[in-house]
C-alpha cells in the first residue's frame, strides 16, 4: 500500500493521518506532543501505520466469519488491545532498565532497599498490565507516561506503605526516566508484536479457524506500507527539519481537512490548545480569508485545562460536568487567570460548580464568536474542529451562540475526528504534491541511544539532598 | 521614516530570497543613494548639535503635515520626535525608553512614539547619531488628523517652558478640500506661525526664498513619483513598503526643498532606472530580490524594533510590497500633488490638508483600491499598531470593501510602532505564511478532490 502522511504538530498533542492515492483515509495516529517535537511527529505517524495495519486487518477478519470464528467485532478488539499491551510491556521494560540506570548511578540514595522496592514495583506493573488492556475497562488516556505515571504510583504508594518507606524514595527514579524512555523512538516491530498479541488472545478459537486467524495476522504484519509523500503543519511546524516545501500552514490545513470530511463548510472554527482560528473557505476547501487570536491565549483550550487544574478536575470531566447546569454564573473577566480568580471567588459565595463551569464555556465560546464576527461571520455551513470540539458543553454552547447571531438554520459540524482535521489537510497537501511529481518525505533521525544515554545520566551533584 | 540606514545587510549576488539560510554573512555594499542619504543625516544632527553656538533656531514639529520649507526659509531647524522615536525603536532602545515614560506615569495604551520621545528626553535626549539634541526654540504643531499630537506637545511645553504654534489643519471628513478650509489654514500661516516664526528668529519672511525651497521641493517630488511608479515593472526594481521608507527619509524630514533632498533624488531615481533596465529587484536584508513570487500592497505603518525581521519574513518568502500608504503620509505626490512655486501660502496650505492621515476612511480605501489595481497586486496586508487608535481604527472595515471591490484577498497583523512587546514573532510569522500560502493554494487551484465521508451533525437543523 502506498500512502501519504499529514503531520499536525500542536502544542498539546500531535496527529498523523495516511491517506491513499485516492486520497481514501487509511490510518490515523496520536500522540502527547512531550518536550520534543520530533520523537512526537515520528511516533504519531507510527501509531497511524499502526492503525492502518489493524484497518486492513479487520476487513480480512471478515473472512473468517464462515469459519466459525462468530464474534469477528470482538477478536479485532480484542487484538488491538493485546497489541497495546505488548507495547506496553516492551516500553515498561525500557522503563525498567532506564530506572536501574538511574539509581545505579546516584550514589547514596541508590541504597539496597531502594533497588529492592523498584524490582518490587516493577513486577507489579509487570503483572497488572494484562488486566490494564484486556480487562475491559476503559483507560483515561492512551499515552505510555499516563498509564505508566498512574501504576508506578499506584504501585509504589502500596510497596512504600507495605515496608514502611517514604513514598517520595521510590518516585524521584520514575520522574527522571520517564522523559528519556518516551523521547526515545524504539524501532517497531509491527509483526512479531501483533504475532505475540494474537497467540496471547487465541486461546478460545476453534482449531481451523485458528490456524487461519495466524495467517492473517501475519501476512497483515508484512504487508509493506511506503509513505511517498509527507507534509506537515501545526505549531511546531518551524522547529522540524521539514525541508520548507512539505511545511504547509495549519489555517491552510484545518481549512481543507473540515472541508473534506463537511465539503458543504464555508467556515471552519478550530480552538486548539493555545490558539483560535476562525476560517473561511471556498467550495474547494480554499481558505479565503481567517482571523487569529492574538497576543492573548484566553479562549484557547488551555484556558479549559487551567480551570480543570484550578478544579482538580481532569480536562475531559469540565464538559459533562458543566452540562448538569441548570444557570450559568456570568463570568465576567477575558483574562485566563482573572477567570481562575473569579472561579475563587464565585466557589466562595456558594455558586455550583457546575454553573460556574457553564459560565466559563460560555466566557470561551464567545471571544471565538467574535473572532467569527471579525473573519466575515458565518454564512451557510459551520465546521467545529481542534482539541476542544471534543467537549460536549463547548459545541452545546457553540449551538446556541450560533442560532442566536446567525440563525438556527446554520449547518453546525463535528466530527469525532475533528481534531485529526489538520493532520488530514495536510496528507492532502501531500497528495497534490505526489500528483504534481513534488513529493517530500519525513525524515526522522533515529537519535544515538549511546549518546543519549550519556546526556541522561544524571549528574549527582545534587544527590545529597536525598 | 527612516534617516539612518541600518542594518540593510544585503549585497548583489547574495542567496536570492527564499533559499535556504539566506544569513549575509559577507562584506556590506550599500546603493550610493544610501550612503549619501546617511550623510546628510549626519549632517543635519551635527548642525543640530551646534545650533545654539551658531545662532541657529530649532523648531520641533511633525511628519504629516510639515512645513519644512517655510523653516528652510527662516533657516530654522526642524526637530521630528516621531523620526527620533523610530530610531530609538530601530536601535532597540525604545523598549528603556517606554518603560521610563512609564514610571513617570504614562499609562500602557499611550503611543508608543510619545513615550519613546519623552523617555528619551528624560535620560539625556541623544539623537540617533549619538549627539544631544537641542532644546526647541519653538513647537511648530502641525495638526492633521492626530489628536495625541496635541497632548504630546503639551508635555513637551511642560518641559522646555517654549512656544507652542498651533495650525490646525481641518479633516478632510468628506473627501475634499474646499476652498474655505483652504482659506482657513493660509490665514492661520499668515496670522499666527509666520509672526511667531518672525518673531523668534528676528527676520521677517523672504517669499522669494520661500520659493525657491518650493521649486526645489517640486524637482525631488517629481522624481520620488517616479520611483513610486517603477513598482509597477515585473520584477519591481523596488520594495514600496520596507525599502520604501527609506527613501521617504529625506522628503518627509529635515531635507524638502534642499539641494540634497533634489541630489538624493536624483541620484535614487537613476539607480532605480539602471535596475529596471538589468531586470532587477532591489536590496533588501536577505539580498537582491529577484524572486518576487507575490505583489502586495501594504497599509499601516511596519513595527520599528523588529524592521529587519519583520521584512525578512516577506522576503523570505518572495513577498514584495510594490506600494504602501504609509509612505505616502508625508504627501501624496504620486495622486498628482506638487509644490508650486507660484503660490507659497497656498501650496502649503494643499500640503498640509492632502496627507494621508488627514484623509477619510472612504478616501484611504480609495486609494488602497486604486494602488491594488494600478501596482497589478495579488494581495494586500495591513499592518494594525496598537499604538495609533486614530490611524488603526476602521482597517478591518477597509480589508472587508477591498476584498469586495477587488477580489484580492487581504491579511492582516498586529504589531506596534516601538513597543517591542507588541511584537510576536512567531504569530505574525504564522498568519504571513498562512496568508501567502492561501495565495498561492487560490492561484493553483489544483487540489485532490475531495470525497466526503459520513457527517456528524451536533444540533439540530429545522
């Protein structure tokens, strides 16, 4: 299969989309931006390989219907989480190892009873990750530093208790491994991964079909995948070493992804982690014109995650929360912080908390109305996309402002993978430039591990301070 | 304005723009129209360092509406705190200066070029070539359009204890200049700033020098038209915005109706001819641009602390600005204005009432509109400072009806004249790249077809 990649570097998440030479999407990956942009851009667009392996996957999968296998819809999840599990457990290893390291190299507080309490911790993880991806219950999120950070805390928290340590003596080597193991690209290996996964969940199939769900699997696992175009875009465009023609602006993109999902969009709404664009495009899917926010992030999703922090909520508990409202408190100030002080205040004199957060999505919702207002307003169709799409409250909110200012008879879009929106233009971008004989492609440098390693050892002039 | 030539790093043969790292790290040519032009800067300072000794008055006063002539006349001169607050900002000194202003009370939304001019005076008033400036023996307040004029020479009253002379130049509301206003501002040149003149110099006027300073005026403007209209060759042999400012230096400032001002013109003309006839674009910091893949035109003032960024930015991209407003706020030669000769009163008089900031919102649309169609531009970008509520007010209004009247899309930015806080690179940056790169997706209009998959539709559609 032959594909081309679109790379969305935000500022909290980055996004890669696949899409093929009839521009059909084929896979999408995500992934948290960490502090360095290129391991980000390199495993995002792993992920979205990943996923296209396990889309051609589930359409072979098909097939085995007739031969017994009856709950195909299952297998494939099933498979998929057995796959995340074996990725997990191949970085907690290196989690492992990098924790020895570290401790081995930090002198007096590296003592006996310390490297016995991490072992300990470690086998913990170790055996409770099965439970983490095949249980059935639902993760908060996806990345490896969360999953990883809540067990090794979970499971220190009980070890230091059980043999009377402080906590604080068992977390200080995770918080200083965790940076090096997940800027660190480990190269993949797609098939003998996904062959581990499947023998691992196999267990229940009749013996033909069995024998025909390995072949699958592994001739999914070597189905080569060539990229033949990249493009990329999003904030930390400029800190890539994209050669400049596969650089592509992310209005340009946000633009052209919402009208390719919603082609009867003629204004597109992103709100993204620290900035609002309000675009408007043509019947193509050309920007015309667009407005940005400017000098201040208010009205951004960091403005949301600042309140959740406030609130000692998590990010995607504001929306659902905020939807119990009965009254929304006005809130008055545009300023982020201002906000986190009225929020104070509003709490003190007794208001709900749910009210409270309904006045703050209206206070977001309508600096982005009047950055419509400036890119020309919304004439016919309405396309909603970026991170905080994803929060039921914003889009409710975005409803009525809508109808209120514009009319009810307003198309308003989202998409659940609005926030891909970017990622997607710019596969297309890709996709014009590979018919225009015009490719580029994404280089990644596989970092140095020797090297690397060197950098991370800690210095222990610090040490003392245990 | 400029009045001294800094940082124009450029040199033929360098990287064309748009390569990659097109850092100039070799040695510096400069045109000779530049070199000549920084030194009749220096020129003009040292005269104003040694103004008291030699028995010469000094008349502070303002870009738009200047009468610089009649000074020349009475052999006054001029001091341009706007021009000095530009400098400061060039020279990355603004920033201290601001601050100053500031802890003597001067509020965050105050023009940044008022409390760059103040902070400066308070820490010693040096000038741009490093010499002390001289107190003004007189403020000649020259108002067209911008009421902070008004208060920025009442502070500057407060601390020289001089003369303030106003003119009051009447707005042109309604796009045109009858004979009454015209009227009204000769009888106040007669009434009030020619007697005060008169009086603080101890001569009485001589129109026939008058002018002649006229008639040399009218041979630099003709010749700056002509620059102006050079833009509209393919490659422009000129920047009209960034490289544009620079040759507005000596016509706006100390210099009209000087033999210099003529030379310079001259001189800047016959280069500008010779790269029309190479096929040639001009100097700018990252070399000679002849890869000139967008034509804009451009409104509002650029943003001083960041100058060489900010036009690196379009540069770097193959942006060319082959016409601006702002280097018409010192007069509109190229719409057919001249000084004459034959009639001094009332040719300043024209002057003062036709420059830019004196004109209506409508009147400034029609000449973006007019400049869009004559320079054959594919874009225009507005660049909106904080700082001047007078002149930014109304340019999303006027980017709406350009877009309408001429279907060339705009962009717009915000910045500030010398605040470098206002300055953020990477967001200007993003909407300069996004906007042209729209540009050129419009232009292509090559796109992958697009094949919709099923929506999602929050809300409900009656």
């Amino acid at each position: 299969m032959r594909v081309c990649v679109g790379v969305d570097l935000g500022s909290t998440t980055t996004k890669a989309i696949l899409i093929d030479e009839e521009g059909k999407i084929v896979g999408k990956g995500i992934t948290n931006s960490r502090s360095n942009y290129e391991v980000a851009s390199a495993v995002a667009r792993d992920e979205a390989v990943t996923s296209a392996r396990f889309n051609l996957l589930a359409r072979k999968l098909e097939g085995l219907k007739g031969e017994g296998a009856t709950e195909i819809g299952a297998l494939d999840e099933k498979l998929r989480a057995a796959f995340r599990l074996e990725l997990y457990l191949d970085e907690l290893a290196a989690l492992r190892q990098r924790v020895t390291e570290v401790v081995a190299a930090a002198g007096v507080r590296g003592t006996a009873q310390v490297k016995d309490a991490l072992a300990g911790i470690f086998d913990r993880m170790t055996t409770d990750a099965s439970a983490l991806f095949l249980g059935g219950d639902a993760r908060k999120s996806d990345f490896f530093r969360d999953i990883a950070g809540a067990a090794f805390m979970h499971a220190a928290e009980k070890l230091a208790n059980e043999r009377g340590m402080r906590f604080e003596e068992l977390t200080w080597p995770f918080d200083r491994a965790i940076l090096d193991v997940e800027t660190e690209l480990r190269e993949l290996d797609f098939a003998a991964t996904l062959g581990r996964a499947a023998r691992r969940i196999a267990g229940g199939l009749p013996e033909g079909a069995k024998k025909r769900f390995f072949e699958i699997v592994d001739s999914v696992g070597t189905e080569p995948i060539d990229e033949v175009a990249f493009s990329g875009t999003g904030y930390g465009r400029q800190t890539l070493p994209f050669p400049k023609a596969a650089v592509r602006s992310e209005i340009l993109c946000h633009g052209r992804g919402a009208h390719r999902y919603f082609p009867g969009t003629r204004t597109v709404l992103d709100i993204g982690g620290q900035d609002t664009k309000a675009i408007q495009v043509d019947d193509k899917g050309v920007v015309t014109t667009f407005q940005m926010n400017d000098r201040c992030a208010a009205g951004c999703g960091r403005y949301l995650g600042y309140i959740a922090d406030e609130l000692n909520l998590g990010l995607h508990e504001l929306g659902p929360l905020a939807l119990k409202s009965c009254k929304s408190v006005r809130i008055n100030s545009t300023c982020t912080v201002f906000a986190g002080a009225e929020l104070r205040e509003r709490l003190s004199l007794g208001e709900e908390r749910e009210d409270i957060l309904a006045g703050l999505h209206k206070a977001i919702m309508l600096r982005a109305m009047s950055l419509l207002a400036r890119s020309g307003g919304v004439k016919s169709e309405l396309t909603f996309t970026g991170g905080v799409c994803k929060n039921d409250m914003a889009t409710k909110v975005l409803r009525e402002l809508v109808d209120e200012n514009y009319g009810s008879d307003i198309t308003l879009n989202a998409h659940p993978d609005s926030i891909y929106m970017g990622a997607l233009g710019a596969a297309m971008f890709a996709l014009d430039d590979l018919r225009a004989g015009k490719a580029n492609l994404l280089v990644v440098k596989r970092p140095d591990k020797q090297a690397m390693k060197n950098y991370a050892n800690p210095d222990d002039a610090c040490a003392s301070c245990g | 304005m400029s009045l001294v030539t800094i940082g124009n790093k450029g040199l033929k043969g360098a990287p064309p723009a748009g390569a990659e790292g097109s850092a100039v790290t070799v040695p510096v040519t400069k045109d000779a129209s530049q070199q000549r032009q920084k030194r009749m800067i220096a020129e003009h300072f040292d005269r104003l360092s040694t103004a008291k000794e030699d028995g010469k008055k000094v008349a502070y006063t303002f870009v738009p509406g200047n009468l610089t002539e009649l000074m020349g006349a009475f052999e006054m001169l001029p001091v341009l705190p706007e021009i000095n607050a530009l400098q400061s900002g060039m020279r990355g000194k603004s920033g201290a200066y601001i601050s100053e202003a500031e802890r003597g009370g001067h509020s965050e939304d105050v023009c940044s070029y008022v409390k760059c001019d103040i902070g400066m005076l308070r820490t010693g008033n040096v000038g741009p070539t490093g010499k002390v400036l001289p107190k003004p023996d007189l403020l000649l307040l020259s108002y067209t359009g911008c009421f902070t004029f008004m208060k920025w020479f009442e502070l500057l009253k407060e601390e020289y204890n001089c003369p303030v002379v106003m003119l009051h130049v009447p707005y042109q509301a309604d796009g045109i200049i009858t004979p009454e206003m015209r009227q009204y501002v000769v009888d106040q040149l007669k009434s009030d700033v020619i007697p005060q003149m008169e009086q603080i110099t101890g001569k009485k006027l001589n129109l026939d020098k008058l002018s002649e300073q006229l008639a040399r005026s009218r041979r630099a403007e003709d010749a700056l038209v002509k620059v102006w209209e050079s833009a509209k060759n393919k490659p422009s042999p000129i920047d009209g915005y960034f490289g544009g400012v620079y040759y507005i230096g000596p016509i706006f400032s100390a210099f009209r109706g000087s033999e210099d001002a003529v030379a310079y013109y001259e001189e800047l003309l016959a280069e500008v001819n010779e790269r029309i006839k190479d096929g040639e674009g001009p100097m700018t910091p990252a070399g000679v641009m002849n890869n000139q893949k967008y034509r804009l035109v451009v409104e509002g003032p650029p943003s001083w602390t960041h100058f060489n960024e900010f036009w690196n930015m379009f540069s770097n991209e193959g942006a060319i600005a082959v016409a601006s407003t702002y280097t018409r706020v010192g007069g509109l030669y190229d719409q057919g204005f001249r000084h004459d000769p034959q009639d001094p009163l009332g040719t300043l008089a024209d002057y003062c009432l036709g420059c830019y900031t004196n004109r209506s919102l409508p009147s400034r649309i029609d000449l973006l509109e007019k400049y869009i169609k004559q320079y054959s531009a594919d874009g225009f970008l507005i660049n909106s400072v904080k700082s001047c509520n007078s002149f930014s007010a109304g340019q999303l209004m006027i980017l709406r009806e350009l877009e309408k009247r001429t279907g060339v899309p705009g962009a717009f930015v915000e910045s500030d004249l010398v605040d470098p806080r206002y300055f953020g690179k990477a967001n200007i940056e993003n909407r300069l790249q996004s906007y042209l790169q729209m540009l050129e997706a419009r232009k292509s209009g090559a796109l992958a077809a697009a094949t919709a998959e099923k929506p999602f539709v929050i809300g409900s559609n009656p």
